[in-house]
C-alpha cells in the first residue's frame, strides 16, 4: 500500500514537494500526445488533489507551459523554471486535479499503475504485466476505481 507524505523533485532538485495523501488513481498513459510530450513509451500519472501538493517552503515557483489537446482544451503543465522538468499537469484548467508524473517521486519505483489506457498506440515491443487492466481508449471511472477515490474525487469535481 502507498504512504502518505510521499516526497518528490525536479531533476536538478530546486523543486522539491510533498503528498499529503495517497494517489486517488494510477495511470500508465500510452496515448501519442504522452509519448510525444515525454519522448518516451508512456506517461506514469498519479491523480491527486492540488490541495494534497505541497511545494517545500524554499522551492522555486514553477512555471506553466500551456499545450493543446485533442478535446480544445488547455492542457497546463506544470514545469521547474531551472531544469524544466513536467512534474504535474492541469488537463482541461480544473484548477483543483493534478496529474503529477509518478517518475518524479523519490520512491517512484513503487507506484504501479492501477489502469494501462490508450494502449491502442502502445509501442508493440511494451508487454504488460499479466492481469493489467487497460484499455483502448479511456474507461469507465465508476467501474475502476475504488469507492474512496471516487469519492474524494466528488469532493473536488462534483461529478463532472
Ligand atoms: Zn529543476
Ligand atoms: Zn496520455
């Protein structure tokens, strides 16, 4: 099980922050824009509440680099001024649901993904673990994730 007050950086660690609670949900994004944007494979997304975020009281201000998305929507992501790393992402300027980049915590190696999606643009050589719930496109939110995590996710959205 994931700790609370999880702890994390930038690559050249001027940025650093703190989680206040558990992720809400894991995903392992193989969506194009994803691979693009981190020139990688995927994108390993923690979905947690802004409020959980907590920069360290010396931490530069990031910087927001606003992109598009397919739907029209801005899409902020959330970067360190000195080494530019993403460390979370804003989809759609809700203001109040991070997408933060697993990666980028310290303990990064423990967050495994509840949900593989967009997995019809998985490069063909990724093989995901036996039993890995994932999905062509998007899922049902309601069918995946637990009770809990919908209902914090309630608090923050409604449910929109
Ligand atoms: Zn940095
Ligand atoms: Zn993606």
């Amino acid at each position: 099980m994931i700790d609370a007050n999880l702890t994390g950086s930038c690559f050249c660690g001027q940025v650093r922050y703190r989680l206040t609670r558990p992720p809400m949900f894991v995903h392992c994004c193989h969506c194009r824009d994803c691979q693009k944007q981190t020139g990688s494979a995927f994108a390993i997304n923690i979905l947690i509440e802004r409020s959980c975020v907590v920069l360290a009281d010396a931490a530069p201000a990031p910087v927001c680099v606003t992109v598009k998305t397919d739907s029209g929507r801005p899409h902020d992501i959330t970067r360190c001024p000195e080494c530019q790393t993403a460390l979370w992402s804003d989809y759609g300027r809700r203001g109040v649901l991070l997408f933060l980049r697993a990666s980028t915590l310290d303990a990064g190696a423990e967050i495994v993904p509840d949900v593989h999606i967009f997995t019809r643009s998985k490069l063909p050589w990724v093989t995901l673990p036996q039993g890995a719930r994932s999905f062509d496109e998007y899922y049902d939110m309601r069918k995946e994730w637990p009770s809990a995590s919908l209902a914090r996710r309630a608090a923050i959205l409604g449910d929109g």
